[in-house]
C-alpha cells in the first residue's frame, strides 16, 4: 500500500443507506480529528442515501439514491418502468452460501444483473460524488488521484469471496488497486470509539467513558441488514486486539421495515398488497418512507399510538367489499384481522398503532442479537473481563433498541457515540490513514490443504487408502494452515511444503501451479471432505521465470496482510528463486453457510 496519500476516503454500501466520509492526512493528526461526512438532498435529513440503485434498459447506470426512488417512481406512474433495472435492499445477497463472480442479482421485478456489476455502479456512483464535492470547494485541481486512498467497508462476518467481491467491484468502478484497502464495520467503529471520538460525543457512564489499556468490551454494530459483533481490548499501546471472532446474524434495522410491510399485508391480504406494490409503486415508496421517520422517533418514554399511513389507492382496492369512506374500510380490515385491541382507525387516511404493539418488533428482532452477546460475555473465558458495550450504526439511534440493550445488560456500561450510523464511515477514514491500529484479529475458520501422505492403519479411515506404486498413502488429509481462534498479527507466516516432478517437454511446467484451499469450524478437521469442511479458493502459483524445474521442490508462504487476508509467496528450494501468487476465493461455487 502506497504511503503517499494525503487524502482518505471511506465508502459504505450499506442495506439500507450508502455514503462516505473523508479526512486530509494533516486533519487526521488532529487529537479531535476532523473528517468530513457526505451531505445529500431527500425527504429525510442524513449523511447517507438510499442504497437505491436504477439502471436504464441497457443496463447502463442512471441515478442512485433518492434521485433512483423518485425516477423509478415516476416511470411507473406512467408505466414505462418494466424494461428498466431497479435494485434495493440487494447488500444481502452476499450473505449467501454462494458467492462467486456469475452472482447474479434480482432487481425489483425479478430480472437478473450481475452483482459485481451492481455493486461497481453504486461504488463510482459514490466515488464520482465525493470527487465533485472535492471539485466544488476548489481541492480537485489540486489533489491527483494517486494521493488519495479509497477504503470500502464490509461487515465483518462476510465470507471471504464476498469481501474480495466488494473489492473487485471497487476496481471495476475505477479505484486502482494499489490506492483501495477494506475496513471491516465493527473494527472500524472500535477504531473511532476507543482512538479518536471525542469523549463529549459518546454517551454513557461519565466517570468511565474513555476506554483505557487493558479495558475490554463488545461492540455491536447494529445496520440494516446485518448485525455484526466484536469483541475488542485496548492494549498497553493503545492498539486494539479481537478478543473473539466476528460474529452476527440478518437482525438489521430493515426487520421493523419488513414487519410494518407483513402489518400491512395481515390488514389487507397479500393478494391485494401485491397488487398494490406492482400497480402503485410511488405509494408503496411513500409507505416505505414514512415507516423509516416512524422507526427513528418511536420511544419507550412516552405512551402513545403510532400513526401509519395507508394510501388511498389502497383503501379503494378494497372500498367494494369493506364501505365507502375511508374509515369503514379501515375498520373493517382491522376487524377481519381480530387486531381492533392493539390497531384503531380514527379518521383520514391512517391507522393508529398502540405503542406496546411497535416496540413488540423491536424486541423479537433484537433478540438474537442480545441472547448472541449474552453468550459470548458468559461463556467465552477471554471476555469474562468485559465491562462495557458500544452500540453503533443506524438502528442503534433508536430509542427503543438503546433501551433493549440497557434493560437486557444491567450490570454493564453501554455507550452509544452520538451520530451511532456515522461511527464506521469515520473509523474507517481513520484506518486508512493508520491500519496498523487493529494489532490482531482472531482466525474466523481452520484452513488448511488437502494432502496426501503415508496410510496410518491406527488412525485413518480405510475409506481414505489408495495406493501410489507400492505405497499406500492417505488421501483428502486435511493440513493446517492457520487453526479456529488463532491470534493473527499482521505478518504471521506460514509454510506449505510443495514436491512435485514433471517431465521435460510437460506443458505443465509453463501454466501456475493451483492449490485449493479448504476451511472449517473445527479447530483440527482430519480430512477435507468432514461435514464441517468446505471449498474457500484456490492458491495460484505462475512459475518462476516462466517455467518449472523438471524437479519442483520449495516452499509456498502464506503471510497474514489484514483485511486483505493473505499474501502469497513461493520460493524454490534448489534455485532459490521466487515468484508471488494469488488466493482467489471467487472461483469456488461452494462456500460459508448462508445466514439464518
């Protein structure tokens, strides 16, 4: 990575909302550093959009954000949208269990892009912003683009080929790749929380805000589709170290969104709310809409119902069968769905949900993430010393969650930084400007290679003896690389033996040598094919100088980069001569288990 930069810049493609933020190296020296957060125009005041994406019929991009909402909208009031490609809500399709470069994603209607190409358009869309803004305070002329470092966050829990997907998707959109680096969400959070935040931004206990050595807590990054969690202690240096694996779950913000529309859908029938979604889309987007600003100002101090919009074009598909104003229809939809105790109609064009009723889904959705904490801080030994929590990301704005969390971990601290769904765009700028500040992380798997080498009878199944001249040797072995758990530092290295021969005029000798790459849950799998093992890539080797020895015996290095994950080096033991190599976790259609 090219140390040159002066300016950073982070960019998040979030669930729900997308944005950036960016710092000067000069800024970034600062004790109360400042960094720069986007600013855009739409109904509801943010730093962030709408992770809202439109492409024209050719596929090629059109608008992004608000502006996407309000074209796609429009194209359909006048139905002219069917040929184009709307895509929302669509970061969670790389939580699948396969992720590879043919990933396609479905927009709004069903047709078919391909997701790397989804993500580059949103990620230049950001790009080109953030560069216009630069352009607009008169900074463009003078800054090139070799001075600048882009950082793209991803949730931690993702699986290695959707991380590299995302960073792919960064050089298609035009960053190069010696100027990008990923940041994972919760590390990024912890960076600004315990290294830079002003004290005076966080809330929580006064006489115990400032993380200092030694101190240990959890930190919850809470967006809108996924919830990731850390576990991190600051070390005598003040850098921070993963006391345990990312973890996390689909326990996102965007459920209360799902839950509001699954409301709607109990009232007035799915039939008729997909004919609702399909032949009214501005009003579904206005639906949508409102039950954001409802989400954000819902609160568990004051007893009160929630109003929640019904369009018109909805009540009239059912004004033949439910009465003619807009009221009796209303009430009798509440009716038919036994619902009149916790939902009334009182006039206009609304129902008025009781309180209790609303933050019932803040509760179940918040859930697994809290019974996820509770586990780790009791049963994980190195974080019985955990004395606080830090709740960040959009959906820890709210009230009620910031409740939840108090009411569910009485005897811990728990902290929310103020601006809770910027804390990962600043940290991030932050780790760009200083990634050596995450001293380790914890191994999220075992992986290792498949081996063959000599048949034990006492040990090895039978089912894995195949005989090679007039050896019997043990096939699919499972050889470890790095174990589960395993305290990684930036630089750890490790050894895989390579001996293999070839014939003088094999063809062989000129194309790389591939190696795949297997991970598992357990700590020590015997054998690549265990229940517990997958596919995660392939390790490519090119030949030194363009060839190999007739005889290849050396060794390959796999060397611990970061969030960058691994750098590959191959040195052979007879020349001495070395070449680098990749580790493509693209290439295989098989991976993690896809979130439940």
């Amino acid at each position: 990575m090219s140390d040159n930069a002066f300016l950073f810049c982070a960019l998040d493609i979030g669930t729900s909302t997308s944005g950036y933020a960016f710092s000067f190296r000069k800024n970034l020296f600062e004790s109360e550093c400042q960094i720069f957060a986007s600013n855009w125009n739409g109904r509801l005041l943010s730093s962030k959009t709408p992770t809202a994406l439109l492409l024209d019929p050719s596929m090629r991009f059109h608008s992004f954000g608000h502006d996407a909402i309000a074209e796609y909208a429009a194209l359909a009031e006048n139905e002219e949208h069917e040929r184009w490609y709307y895509f929302q809500d669509f970061k969670m399709d790389l939580s699948k269990s396969t992720v590879s470069r043919d990933l396609e994603i479905k927009d709004i209607d069903g047709k078919c892009v391909n997701a790397l190409r989804v993500f580059a358009h949103c990620i230049q869309f950001l790009r080109s912003h953030f560069l216009e803004r630069l352009k607009e305070r008169n900074f463009r002329s003078e800054i090139t683009e070799d001075k600048i470092r882009y950082i793209v966050t991803v949730p931690a829990i993702w699986s290695d080929a959707a991380k590299q997907l995302m960073k792919e998707a960064a050089i298609e959109a035009g960053i190069s790749q010696h100027r990008l680096m990923l940041a994972y969400e919760p590390e990024a959070a912890a960076v600004y929380c315990s290294q830079r935040i002003p004290q005076h931004l966080m809330i929580g206990e006064e006489d115990s805000v400032k993380f200092l050595p030694n101190q240990s807590y959890v930190l919850v990054d809470l967006g809108g589709g996924t919830v990731d969690i850390t576990v991190q202690s600051v070390s005598s240096t003040g850098k921070l170290e993963n006391l345990y694996k990312a973890c996390g779950g689909p326990w996102g913000g965007n459920n209360i969104n799902r839950a509001c529309i699954e409301l709607y859908t109990n009232l007035f029938g799915e039939p008729t709310m997909a004919e609702f979604c399909r032949e009214n889309i501005d009003d579904f987007f206005d639906i949508l809409q409102k039950i954001e600003i409802v989400k954000r100002n819902i609160s568990t101090r004051v007893e009160r119902t929630v109003a929640l919009d019904v369009p018109m074009t909805l009540i009239d598909k059912h004004r033949a069968t439910c009465g003619n104003t807009p009221q009796a229809c209303l009430q009798q939809v509440i009716k038919d769905a036994k619902l009149q105790e916790l939902i009334e109609a009182k006039w206009g064009y609304k129902i008025y949900v009781k309180n209790a009723y609303f933050i019932k889904f803040f509760q179940e959705i918040c859930k697994n993430t809290v019974d996820m904490v509770k586990d780790i801080i009791r049963n994980e030994q190195q974080c019985k010393m955990v004395k606080s929590l830090v709740l960040v990301g959009g959906f820890a704005e709210s009230e009620v969650v910031q409740h939840i969390f108090k009411e569910s971990f009485p005897e811990y601290i728990v902290r929310i930084p103020l601006e809770a769904g910027l804390v990962v765009l600043k940290g991030a700028v932050i780790f760009g400007f200083d990634n050596s500040v995450i001293q380790s992380r914890k191994c999220p798997y075992t992986y290792g290679i498949s081996l063959l080498r000599e048949f034990n009878p006492k040990t090895d199944d039978p089912a894995k003896s195949v005989m090679m001249g007039n050896q019997l040797m043990a096939d699919s072995v499972f050889e470890t690389i790095f174990e589960v758990g395993e305290i990684l530092t930036i630089g750890k290295k490790q050894n895989i033996k390579v001996k293999t021969n070839h014939e003088s005029n094999d063809p062989v000798r000129s194309e790389p040598m591939e190696i795949e790459v297997f991970s598992s849950t357990e700590q020590s799998p015997k054998y690549t094919t265990d229940p517990t093992c997958h596919r995660r890539g392939i390790i490519s080797v090119p030949p030194p100088n363009g060839q190999w020895p007739e005889l290849v015996e050396g060794r390959i290095e796999v060397e611990v980069t970061g969030t960058d994950n691994f750098q590959i080096t191959y040195g052979d033991g007879a020349t001495g001569l070395s070449t680098s190599g990749t580790i493509d976790f693209l290439l295989i259609q098989n991976g993690d288990t896809e979130l439940e």
